[in-house]
C-alpha cells in the first residue's frame, strides 16, 4: 500500500520503510518555535527536568509577538524570562517585534519542506503550506523537546481534501476552510492530518495555503500537508531535492476519506458568532450592521490579504462609525504592502494601521471591543470573549469580504454590484 504525505514524512524523520495509523514513534525535530506566552512556562519546566543546556540551540527560535507591544505589566516579565533564556543557552534566533510567529517561521526560511516542526501555539499547523510536518504541544512537551530533540507522537490518520476547478472572482482560500470547517465540524478532524490537492489547490499561491493550513486545527486536525512544488520551492529559496519532490499523497493510499469540491461551487462564507463551523453564506447575513473590521493575523495578514484588502476598498471610504484595522503579519510584509501602493491605499479609505504582531486576535492590543459591538474579522477563531467582552459578536471572513463590510457598515458580499 502506498502512503500519505504525512506518513512519508514520519518514516523518512525515523529511519523507517513505512509507518501506519496508530503507531507511535520517537520523532527527531528539525525546529521548535517558543512564543512570548508560554516562555516562563517552559523555562520553569525545563529547569524542574534538569536538563543542562539546550539540545541544539541553533534549531530554537523565540518570537516575541502575541506580547507586543505590553499592555499589561507583566507582559514585561514574559520579555526578561525570555531574553535570559535565550542568553543562557546561545539561542541566536530571537524576534522581537519583527511580526506574528507563523508568518515569520516560513518567511525567515526556519521551516522547509519535509521538517517536523512543534511549536507553542495551537496554529503551528501552518507551516503544512509548505509541506512540513508541524503542529501545537504544551510547554511541558516542549521543554522536552529543548533538553532530548526528540517527542513521540502518533501516526495520525488521513482526511484527503481534493479541490478541482477555479476559484469565483470574490472568493479567498479563507472561503474554501471556512467551508471546509463548516462540513467536518469543530471536531471533525481530531487529530487527523488533512491532506490538500487538486488543480485549485495546485494554482494557489503559498500564501493562500498558509491560511488553509492555518485553519486546520479549528477542524480539530492534528496538521494540515500540501505538496511541495515549484511556488514552494521559490518561497523557501530552495531547490527541492527527491524526498521532497516526492511529498504527494500515493494512488494507493489509505486514507480515512476523501472530500471532494468543485471550486466554482464556493461563495464567499462567515463563521458566525460564537463557533468557527457556524458557516453561513455572506448573501444570508446581508444587512446586517457592525462596528469594527479587522484584516491581519496569522490567518490572513500578509502582502496577498493587503491587496485584496486594498482593491475592495480602492477609491472608497470606510462607513462613517466603523473602525477598520489592519495589522500586517510582519515587518517584511508591512514593507512590500508599502512599496506596492496597498498600505497608502487602506490608509486613504480610513483604515488604522497597527504593528505587525498578534494583537487584537489574542484579544490584547489594538481594538478590542464592548459589550454589544460587532466585528467582521480575518483571524482564526471567534469565540466568546476572544475579541473583548463575552458580549462581542465576531464573524470571521475573507480579507475581500472584511474590506467589502468596512465600506458599506454593514455585512455584505465583495461579489455585491
């Protein structure tokens, strides 16, 4: 029998011929991602463990981004525990402040096609886009990781995604996992990989899979994998070798089931208030009146999103009383945003510009909101609470959507006039 993309990337990791569903094994990671949160924690565990020093230092990377800038004092701690981590173990790979962990993880070229990546975020899933193997654990797992470079996990089973045809002008990769979530439910894909391909999936840019691959986990799924190719390859500057080539899921593979799509049948789609397989079409919430607009996160804030973002809203002006925030994913996507006319074009409709970082998706700096109010919102999850106050009502859509509302006050389809 044949294998999956993430069954060829655990037996390669290991030194096996095959492994299957349900096996466990000892990986041997090729990086971990820390974030800002979680340090102190990982810092406490490791020491308790006892471990001397960092099993490889060079392989950790440390991301100050859901933190910055402080709003709460003991934010501060968070960014002094770090920094003497980092400096008692020879960790070099520090950001501070240079954007959101996912985008800067691909970006900064730390993750390539084939790795086994953890990470301490459960949306480390999205380095799938480029054919890694990576998803979220605990501090307790990671400070592990940090003394031994090794964890054991289990061969997860295999949802195969196919999506053939082209995509309707108007509808975003954001669309087609929103839809996608909405089908298998928040529990859909617990701890089962969710393997992309198709010729839709084939002509999406990295950008447009980083979202998807982002996303996975809101289905429960323990990694979401596209097959690296020539777009991979120009993205992570490097030319693909035969193991890498070869990262596509076998004719003969056992996979657990296939779901299969035609892109023309895609519309743009919100996950309502307060559950992200809350799906409904944009045409049935038309209407309906909001408060704020946030385009930015790791699911939707790089150069590709800003674009989008900017046409909607070219020569247009954001509805009087509606706040439209736009926080850029890094400080290399900011820049590209700025030289290509989409920042200067966000700015001229009203749109507030902020750091690149987390920020108002962890719900800590740059807009959170009150009782009552409503966003439409380009970030992963819209659970109670997570924006402000358990009375916001947030709904999650595409950056061409988000632009399209912020416009007209109100929800409306991009696809409208």
């Amino acid at each position: 029998m044949g294998q999956t993309i993430i069954e060829k990337i655990i037996s390669h990791n290991i030194g096996a011929s095959s492994v299957k569903p349900g096996d466990i094994v000892t990986v041997n990671v090729d990086r971990v991602m820390l974030d800002d949160i979680m340090i102190p924690f990982i810092v406490d565990k490791f020491e308790e463990m006892g471990f001397q020093k960092v099993w490889d230092p060079d392989k950790v990377v440390l991301i100050y981004d859901h933190l910055v800038p402080a709003s709460q004092q003991d934010d501060v701690r968070h960014f002094q525990i770090g920094d003497m981590f980092a400096k008692k173990y020879g960790i070099k790979n520090v950001h501070r402040s240079d954007g959101i962990c996912h985008q800067l993880m691909t970006e900064a070229g730390y993750v390539k096609p084939g790795h086994v990546v953890f990470g301490t975020d459960s949306h480390t899933t999205t380095y799938g886009c480029v054919g890694a193997f990576s998803t979220g654990i605990g501090y307790t797992e990671m400070a592990a990781i940090l003394g031994t470079g090794t964890l054991w996990v289990k061969v997860p089973e295999t949802i195969q995604v196919v999506i053939d045809g082209e995509l309707p002008e108007g509808v975003m990769s954001k669309d087609i996992i929103l839809r996608l979530i909405g089908d298998l439910g928040a529990d859909g894909a617990t701890y089962r990989a969710l393997e992309f391909c198709g010729s839709a999936v084939e002509s999406m840019s990295v950008s447009s899979r980083m979202t998807m691959a982002n996303m996975a986990i809101e289905a429960g799924a323990k990694c979401a994998l596209f097959t690296p190719d020539k777009k991979t390859a120009e993205y992570c500057e490097i030319t693909l070798d035969e193991f890498q080539k070869g990262l596509t899921g076998d004719n003969d593979a056992g996979y657990l089931h296939t779901l299969r799509y035609q892109a023309e049948d895609f519309v743009p789609v919100m996950a309502c208030p307060s559950q992200v397989d809350k799906i409904r079409n944009v045409s049935e919430l038309e209407g309906t009146v909001i408060d704020q607009v946030f385009i930015g996160s790791c699911t939707n804030g790089r150069l590709e999103d800003l674009k989008a973002a900017a046409k909607v809203l070219e020569g247009k002006k954001v509805s009087p009383f509606v706040k439209l925030i736009v926080t850029p994913a890094s400080r290399k996507v900011y820049e590209e945003a700025v030289k290509c006319g989409a920042i200067r074009t966000l700015v001229e409709a009203g749109a507030i510009l902020t750091h690149p970082g987390c920020g108002l998706c962890c719900g800590r700096t740059g807009g959170i909101l009150s009782d009552g109010e409503r966003v439409v919102a380009t970030n992963n999850r819209n659970f109670l609470g997570r924006m402000g106050t358990a009375k916001v009502e947030i709904y999650l859509a595409s950056p061409a959507t988000a632009a399209a509302c912020a416009a007209a006050g109100r929800i409306t389809s991009c696809q409208a006039g």
